[in-house]
C-alpha cells in the first residue's frame, strides 16, 4: 500500500468514527472544528460545566469535563473516538501573580494532560495529537529552532509543556498510541489576546513605538495555518511519532512586524529609532525586562520538517493573515 493509499484509508476511517477537541470553544479550537467539520467529519468537543453548549461551533457534539486535573473521568469524552486533538491547556500567562506558576502549569498542563492519555491510549484511541508551543524548545535562539534543537526551556508555561510532551511519549512507547506533537509559533489572528492584541490597540490608535532600531528575526503563524497543519497531523500516516515546529514560513523583526499590521490596519506606521540599550534599562527600571528580552530577542522556527515530510504548506501568506486579524480587530 502507497503513502497515498493508507492516507486514504485513514481518512475514510475517521470519517466513520468521531475526533474529540478539547478547547474547541477557544481561540483555535472554533476554528479548526469549522475546518474539520466542512470536511465530513463528526466531531466532539469538550466543555466545562459552566460554559453553554452555544459555544461551540454548530455540528459539534459536546461532552462536559470537569476541568483538566490529574483525576478528571474522561470515559464518557473518549467513547468511539479515534483521535484525539488536545488543544486545551493552562496558557501563557503574563504578570503571573501565582506564589508558584510551575505548580500551577504541572496540575493542568503536565498532570491533566497525561491523564487524558493515559485514558486514550485505554479507550483504544489511535492518535493522540498534542499542541504544544515552541516555548519548550526555548525563549531566544539566534538561529531558527529546528527539527535537532534540544529542547530548553525557561518560563514554567513552556517547561510544563516540555513535560507533557515527555510524559506522553512515555504513553505512546508503552501503550502503541500514535502521538504526533506540534509546536506553534506565536499565534495570530481573529479572537487573539495578549501581546498582539495589544500591538493591534497600539498601532490602531498611533501611539508611537521606539522599536525602528530592532534588528531581530520572529516566527508568527496564522490561525488559519495552524489549523490546516493540525488536520494533516491528525489524518497523515507519516506523521506518527513526530515533533513539528510550525509558523507561517517568512521570518521578520519586531519594526518589520509593526509595519506590516499598521499595512493590513491601513493606518499609519509611527516607528521611533531608539537605543536598544535604553529600551533594556527602562525594561529594569519598570520591572518588564522579560518583556522587553521579549520584544528585541530573536525566536524564529525553521518549519521545514513538516513540508518535507507531509507534504504541507501555509495556504494563507502572513499578509493575508494579517490582513484577515486588522479586519476583525476592526469590527469588534
């Protein structure tokens, strides 16, 4: 049987049987249950008990979970699935006010996530894809992260991922599971929080940036890539038991960066050359030197593994995604 073959094969037999997403209300989850669900197949979806079923995307079956701990029943979750797409997970949070942030990150995001495949692997779940983040590989790099780059990381966000992703390994070695991990760039696009959302306010509303003097290389990808390289993971046969670092595949500095939302917002850009020097003595002075460490570092991603080996490639440029993201940050 071709590679072509058993790729066929796969994707008739998931058709037939149900994917489950957990956080398939969030901010990538809604859009990649549209995407999977246009594509014939029947999905399920996760849900605190708080939350309402409108949430989720029409066509979405839902199944409410607890939470994700270490003790959470996902028995009733994994009925009659055969892929599991783990999307949801204790995020990135900035000015964390918790007295231990990596105990908190262990119980949801290392804890709560082997559970779920341990119960998988039980519930004969056939893969498991996890989304982790390319914070596992590390903060900063002046090269791009790669396919060999050790994993090293820094802030407890990106060490309980390395973690899960370790733990999950374990699972699959012991148990046949296929496990396939990505690792996403920053996200952007519709509904994006945090530091871009607050790039988009800033450029919006003509604040001038000191950031023309930046001379360093970022990785983004769009939400709109993330999701097309999530459906390959989950249906590809050669991609079991891999690692993949993803982005939109065109690299830019922060100044780049600015300039190309202010493009996509149709306003203009008002960039201010300042010393990097004094941009880090103001980042101490306030207390954001990790902030600022941040904005000027380099962290870009060299996504060639995944094009090679599946065959994939970004179906939306970084303008277009950019695009898309300034017309809704436009219309909320």
């Amino acid at each position: 049987m071709t590679l072509r073959e058993a790729a066929l094969n796969r994707i008739i037999m998931l058709k037939s049987s149900r994917i489950l997403i957990t956080g398939a209300t969030g901010f990538v989850g809604g859009l990649l249950c549209k995407r999977l669900l246009a594509e014939g197949y029947a999905l399920q979806g996760t849900l605190l008990p708080a939350e309402d079923p409108a949430l989720l995307v029409s066509g979405v079956r839902p199944t409410i979970v607890a939470s994700l701990a270490s003790d959470t029943c996902w028995d009733a979750a994994l009925a009659g699935i055969v892929t599991v797409i783990h999307l949801a997970a204790r995020v990135h949070v900035m000015d964390d006010r918790c007295s231990d942030p990596l105990q908190e990150f262990r119980k949801v995001n290392v804890a709560g996530t082997l559970k779920l495949g341990r119960d998988a692997a039980k519930a004969g779940v056939r893969r498991f894809v996890f989304v982790s983040s390319i914070k596992a590989n590390g903060e900063e790099t002046p090269v791009p992260y790669g396919a060999g780059s050790l994993p090293n990381p820094v802030d407890p966000y990106g060490i309980s991922k390395w973690e899960a992703e370790q733990g999950l390994r374990g699972i699959a070695a012991e148990t046949g599971m296929e496990l396939v991990v990505v690792r996403p760039a920053l996200v952007y696009g519709p509904g994006v929080k945090g530091n871009f959302l607050n790039l988009l306010k800033a450029v919006q509303r003509g604040i001038p940036l000191p950031l023309a003097s930046i001379r360093n290389t970022r990785s983004l990808i769009y939400v709109g890539n993330l999701v097309d390289a999530l459906a390959r993971c989950a249906t590809h046969p050669a991609a079991a038991g891999k690692t993949y670092l993803l982005s939109d595949g065109e690299d830019v500095s922060t100044a780049q960066l600015v300039r190309k939302v202010a493009a996509a917002l149709r306003v203009p850009v008002r960039l201010l050359a300042f010393p990097p020097v004094l941009i880090r003595l103001a980042g101490r002075v306030t207390g954001k030197s990790a902030a600022m460490r941040r904005l000027m570092g380099s962290l870009a991603i060299d996504s060639s593994g995944i094009r090679s080996e599946l065959g994939w490639r970004p179906p939306f440029t970084m303008e277009e995604g950019l695009r898309v993201t300034a017309d809704w940050f436009k219309k909320r």
